[in-house]
C-alpha cells in the first residue's frame, strides 16, 4: 500500500513503477490540466511529432510558436480571424520542411482546410483565395518567411518550388533480391 502525495489517498497497484509518490489518476488529471491550460505547447508538441514520424526536421519549440503567434497578434498571418491553427508552408507530406521556425505561420482554421498538401505560392493565388487574403499580410508573411529563413523573398519562393518540384518518396527503397 503506498500514499499519493497529492490527493493523500491510500492505494495498492495504482502507481507507475516509475512514478512512487503519485497515483495514475492524480498524474493524469495533472496532465490534463496543464494540457488545457497550455494550447500553443499541445500543437507545436504534435506537429514536432509529425515531422518525427517522417522523418523531418522538428525543432519548433513552444516558446517560438508562442513568439509566432504574437508576432501576428494571435491572428491568422493572412487574414483577420482568430481561429488559428499552425500552418505549415512547405507541407509535411512533400517530405521536405518539417516543423521548423522557418515553416510554419498561423492560419486560419478553414483557410488551412483548404491548402492541405498543396504548394503555397500557387494556392494563395486561386482566385477563390486571393479574394479572402490580404494583399499587406502576405507581403509581411512572405518577409518575415523569407527573413526567418535567411534568404530575399525571390529565393525563399524559388525554394519552395525547389521542395515541390523534389519531393521525396514516403516510401523506402525496395533493395531488390540477390539471386
């Protein structure tokens, strides 16, 4: 029988073997709290575990989306909504990118449904879009993008065509069979 130092309760068998003060529920209802009450780690720690599971770059950390974030006042990098999501410029899916500084902006919710795996430059510029985006945000994203990434704004764009045009495969390689 061990005693939780949180909740004082006296409980056998409800204690990770790691963990000898606090009980299962306690160390749970603590992380859900701090999920809650944390939104920007929760997003940047799942996008990192995207790039991850690609096998991407993911060194975002939540102290820099947070700084993202204000650095468009918590609001989308292209329009005025603040239902915002981290939105990743070059997609995951090209295999090229990660979830970097250099990568992500946020978005608006509905505006990131829209774009999923495409490239951006091209997307921006749909007529259905180009309608709902702000002609001085973008010129500020793409200068804080091309900024961040340490290239002119003409490079950056040409770089994302590179990661297009290159993308690499999700699949590894068959090694064929020796006979």
């Amino acid at each position: 029988m061990k005693r939780c130092t949180l909740c004082w309760e006296t409980r056998q068998d409800e204690f990770h073997t790691y963990q000898k003060t606090r009980c299962k529920q306690c160390i749970r209802n603590k992380q859900l709290a701090f999920n809650r009450a944390n939104p920007e780690y929760l997003k940047a720690k799942n996008q990192r575990r995207r790039a991850r599971k690609l096998a991407l770059q993911n060194d975002l950390t939540p102290q820099q989306w947070k700084a993202i974030l204000d650095r468009f006042d918590g609001k989308c990098a292209l329009t005025d909504s603040s239902d915002v999501v981290l939105e990743h410029i070059i997609p995951l899916e090209n295999m090229c990118g990660g979830t970097t500084i250099g990568n992500v902006t946020p978005m608006d919710a509905t505006l990131n449904l829209s774009k999923r795996d495409r490239n951006f430059v091209d997307w921006v510029f749909e007529p259905e879009i180009e309608a709902k985006v702000d002609p001085d945000k973008l010129d500020n994203l793409l200068d804080y993008l091309a900024e961040v990434n340490g290239l002119t704004i003409e490079k950056y764009l040409d770089f994302v065509y590179w990661c297009e045009r290159n993308e690499r495969s999700k699949k590894p390689k068959r090694i064929p069979a020796q006979a």
